[in-house]
C-alpha cells in the first residue's frame, strides 16, 4: 500500500489461490517444454506423433494460463484527490480492466457485513452519487476495519460501520473512541433498565458487575425422535448393506465400503452430537466498568471471551437473526413443539471481531440486554 497526501494505491496478490494455482503452472510450462522436443519417445521406446504433440502443446498452454492467472493476479484501489477519481482495477501484474468513479464531496465510506451462501463477508464501500462504489470484499473483519478507516482517513470522510446491522457513523478521532467513553461522554449513565415481561435472562447487579444468565435453547422432543430415527436408519442401512456384500463381493471391497459408511456415519454422528450440545448449553455474561466476559458452558466444555471496556466500540442488535425468526409462529406452534432459536441475537463489535451471543433471544430481551450491558461498561 503507498499513499501520500494527494494519491492512495493499495494493491493485493490472490494469497493461498496462489499457492494453488502454482503448480498448474509448473505442470504447464513442464508440458510445452516436453512436447518441443522433436525426438521424444514413449517408454516403450514407440516415438511420439507429432499429433500428440501438439495436443500435449496446447494443454501445457492452458494449464500454464490457469495457473498465471492464479499466481500473477492483482487486484487494487487507486485514489487521486487532483483528479478527484477513484478507481478499482484486476491485472496480473499489472492494472488491465478497471472501473473509475469520481469522488463526491459529501461522499463517505461503508463498511457492511454479507452472510451469503459461501460464508461471511464484509464489503468496504464508498457512498458516491451513483451509488455504493465496492472498492474490496473480505472474509476478516479486522483486515476490512482497517482498511475502510485507512480510506476514510486519505479522504477526511467519516466511516459508517454498518457490520453489526446498525449504523454507527465514526469521524477520524473516534475510530478508536469505546462505547463506554461516548456514553459517558452524553451523560447516558442510569441504573439499569428494567427487563420486559416473562424476561427469559437471569440477571444480577452487585459490587459495579452486572452478571446475565441465558438458559439452553432446548430441543423440542420431536425434533429428538426425528434425529434418533434418521440415525438409526443409517445404521441399519450399514449393517444391511455390509452384511449383503460379504456374500458376493471380495473381502477388501467390503473393507472399503465398510470404511466408507462409517466415516460417512461417523460425520453425520458427530454433527448431531454437536446440535445437541448445543441445545443444552447455557450462556453467561459478565459486565463491569473493566470490561466484560461471555461464557458458553455445557457438561462437556465451555468457551470464553474477555473484551477490556476500552476496546469495545458498539453493543448492537443482530437484525438478520431477529427477522430470520418468528416468534408469533412460535407462539401459534403447539406447546409440546416450541423451541427457541439458536440464532445469536447481540453482538460486541471491536476493532479486531466481532462476537455475537444471546442465542434464541426475543428482540424485547435482546433490546433490553443490550442496554444493560452498556450502561454497566459506563458505570
């Protein structure tokens, strides 16, 4: 990354792709060096066709194409204030195919979080008159943080961090300011709010630390009878199926088909285990003036994570996970079949992650923990 006072360029190789992509490229270059050779044989000593040859030519080019793009691609962001441009490109090596926006004076940098199909992202963003004008995409948060402030800085726009699912609009000198610093700073320090009615969350308030006790989500029982059934087929089927091979089949190809079920079953039990681990584990919260920390605790094992109050900067509502569950058709659903979510519905933001809690949460009781967990770090 090289920026001064009037010109920003950040460019970035494709990381592991690279490793990937390289030995295509070997196996490439290796294929057209081979078929050059005009004498080559086979081993048999039966000289190769010129036919072949060829063949072999123009698969070596495209593997060593596939592994160039691979190993040399760049992709990068280039800002110039004179011009008032700023551009996206992809190159190997160098800058081939760009798109160019022009910088608005009121223009200002977004950071958002994607949770698609292939997994979690965060979008950094820069709000032109056009539109949202993506300048990157990454998997770490931490890494799209950093570069969104380093944009917001060369520009002297403000940064909006709208990863959590709410807006949070940050200036140059409060992109490190914490959440407890900017309420006490507004004078936002009560005592505690009272929480809502049928309140599933424990909580207790002695000696400055506020302590929250989230119950196991559960698991309703049908849902239990179905798991059992499923695996039980499984194992039936496995039993069967061995059992039927023995007769007609040779001896090492049951091995393999044996080996293969109980990985494959293996997996599958594994991952019911965890669901049901998960069903039973409770959550507890721990605030102070200090910081604050989150636990997970099952029978088996527990999870912790510690945050100092200087360092977290937001105590949002997770909207995506409150809006993926419905509650009235919770309420509707028969009694023996109601469950709660598993779905985390708070989250911490720092400047390094973010960490989501309260799974199975009402937006009433996610509302109401998330305001005590602030005014206890503004204590």
């Amino acid at each position: 990354m090289r920026s001064h006072q009037e010109v920003f360029d950040r460019q970035q190789g494709t990381g592991w792709w690279g490793l990937f992509g390289a030995p295509f490229l070997l196996a490439g270059i290796t294929a057209m060096v081979a078929s050059a050779f005009r004498n080559a044989t086979y081993e048999t000593g039966e000289p190769v066709s010129a036919v072949m040859q060829v063949v072999v030519f123009f698969v070596g080019v495209v593997f060593a194409c596939i592994g160039a793009v691979f190993v040399f691609s760049r992709i990068g962001v280039s800002m110039n204030k004179t011009s008032g441009l700023i551009s996206v490109w992809w190159g190997l090596i160098r800058p081939m195919k760009s798109t160019t926006a022009r910088i608005e004076e009121d223009a200002n940098v977004l950071l958002t979080r994607d949770s698609g199909e292939s997994g979690e992202s965060f979008q950094v963003s820069l709000r032109v008159a056009d539109g949202d004008f993506e300048l990157d995409s990454m998997r770490d948060y931490s890494d799209a943080r950093e570069f969104a402030e380093e944009v917001a800085l060369f520009l002297s726009v403000p940064l909006h961090d709208c990863s959590t699912g709410v807006e949070t609009v940050l200036a140059g000198d409060e992109f490190h300011q914490s959440l407890r610093d900017r309420l006490r700073a507004a004078g936002a320090v009560h005592g505690l709010p009272e929480p809502p009615a049928d309140c599933c969350v424990e909580h207790e308030w002695s000696d400055g630390r506020l302590t929250l006790e989230v119950p196991p989500p559960g698991m309703p029982w049908p849902m239990g009878v179905m798991m059992t059934v499923v695996l039980s087929g499984f194992l039936a089927f496995c039993a069967y199926s061995i059992r039927e091979m023995a007769e007609d089949v040779p001896g090492f190809m049951v091995v393999l088909w044996g080996a293969a079920l109980t990985v494959f079953f293996g997996g599958v039990l594994v991952m019911c285990a965890k669901e049901i681990l998960m069903t039973q584990a409770s959550e507890r919260i721990v605030v102070s003036a200090t910081g604050m920390e989150t636990c997970m605790v099952s029978r088996f094992w527990s999870k912790r994570m510690r945050f100092q109050a200087d360092e977290v900067e937001e105590v949002a509502l997770l909207e995506e996970a409150l809006e993926a569950t419905s509650y009235e058709q919770i309420a509707r659903a028969p009694k023996w079949a109601r469950g709660r979510s598993h779905a985390e519905t708070v989250a911490v933001r720092t400047r390094r992650r973010i960490h989501a809690f309260g799974r199975g949460l009402t937006r009433e009781e996610a509302e109401w923990a998330r305001l005590a967990i602030g005014r206890a770090l503004a204590r």
